[in-house]
C-alpha cells in the first residue's frame, strides 16, 4: 500500500473502532412515557398481606397451564394490575407453605410461565418497569380478554 492508501485505511480503521466504542443510548424502561409506549396498558400496582391473597392466588396457579396459551398470544392489553406481597419475598423467607407446596406441586407450569413472559417484551416490560424480578411471579390471572393481574412476591418500589 502507498502511504496514502494507507493513512485512509487506517483513519477508517479508526473510524469504526470508535463508533463500536461508543455508548449506545437506548430506551430505558425506567421512563414513565416509555413504559407507556412499550406496554400501552394502564399498570396498577396493590400490596395485599399474604393471608388475604392466599386463596386467590393458589386458584391463580392451579390455572396457569390454560393461562399460559394466552400469555403467548396477548400483544395487547387495557389494563395490567400487579399485586404485591411483600410477606412472601425471598426476604420475609418465601411464600406461606400453602402457596409454596402449590408452587412445588406446578413447578413445570410456573417455571414455562416465567419463560413466557420472560419472551413477551409487553408484559416482561410491564413487570421489569415496577422492578419485580420474573422470578418473584407466583402466578397470573386474567380479569377478562384485556386485564392481567400478576401475583408477585415481592415488595412495591421506593
């Protein structure tokens, strides 16, 4: 190469190390507007003491396998509710042993739930929005077509 060639090769060399360098600045999902482009849905939050949600969330459970198909479908939604429970967090030392035992008997079916919502960027942006790990998901309910409820042990964000 002549001394030309080579000082164009080299800036382009240069060139293209510094713009795969650069930061890329996405959207954060911790902007409200955004949440509300990527999930589109009202998202209400509620905190419930476990014993007033118990019930209702080992019925929510004990229909997660029909509850799944849809969660694979949904790319819209009006409303999603999150429902706090701050007692059955990995720090208050996990679910009340009738939600666990039921987690434990549906262990397949939750563990296929968390991947679903972990592969729709709608819900998995709705949830990852309120800092609620998918991992802390016990369970979801619909509340009609358009309306999700998620069951979450985990403690609303500060």
């Amino acid at each position: 190469m002549t001394g030309s060639r080579l000082q164009r090769f080299a800036a382009m060399v240069l060139l293209a190390a510094s713009v795969q360098a650069a930061p890329v600045h996405a959207q954060g999902v911790t902007d409200q507007e955004a949440v509300d482009r990527i999930v589109g849905s009202q998202v209400n939050e509620e905190e419930v003491r476990s014993e007033a949600g118990d019930e209702r969330v080992i019925a929510a459970i004990e229909k997660l396998s029909d509850n799944i198909d849809i969660v694979r479908k949904i790319t819209a939604l009006d409303r999603v509710d999150i429902v706090y429970m701050p007692d059955s967090s990995r720090i208050e030392g996990g679910p009340p042993e009738k939600i666990a035992s039921k987690l434990s008997e549906h262990s397949e079916t939750v563990a296929t739930l968390r991947r679903e919502l972990e592969g729709n960027a709608l819900l998995y942006h709705a949830i990852n929005s309120k800092n609620i790990l998918v991992q802390d998901v016990l369970a979801i309910e619909f509340d009609g077509e358009k309306n999700l409820i998620i069951f979450a042990a985990a403690k609303p964000a500060q």
